[in-house]
C-alpha cells in the first residue's frame, strides 16, 4: 500500500483533513501551488481540484514516461 507524508504535500489547512477532502479540494491546496496557479490550471486544461490534475492525461503521460526511462 503506498503512502505519503501530508505535512510535506499539503498547505498545512489541508494536512488534517480527509481523503476525500483532499481530491475534493482546489489544486492550491497542494504545497507549492499557488491560487494564481490554479487559475491558470482551470484556464489552460479545466482542472479545479486535486483529483482533476490527478486525472489531467498530460500528467498521467508524463508519470508513464518517467516510470519508462526509471525502469531502464
């Protein structure tokens, strides 16, 4: 099962919350992103909230192009 330290990916208003919270949330609530990057997000590709950039396929390209070149 994998896992991650919230308190290092999260602003820290979202480090407590849920799971469900969490994907529910505006893409600002990722460490490191702006409110600004996040309308830019929405502009650009549609994306809101954590599960919508999860889900963006140019994300999940780039994941399967990183995993390529990790498993040579």
């Amino acid at each position: 099962m994998a896992s991650i330290d919230l308190n290092k990916v999260l602003d820290n208003a979202w480090a407590d919350k849920s799971l469900p919270e969490i994907l529910a949330a505006p893409v600002a609530a990722l460490k490191g992103v702006s409110d600004r990057d996040g309308e830019l997000l929405q502009e650009a590709f549609g994306v809101k909230t954590v599960a919508d950039l999860a889900e963006l396929k140019y994300v999940r390209w780039a994941q399967a192009l990183a995993a390529l070149d990790a498993a040579k």
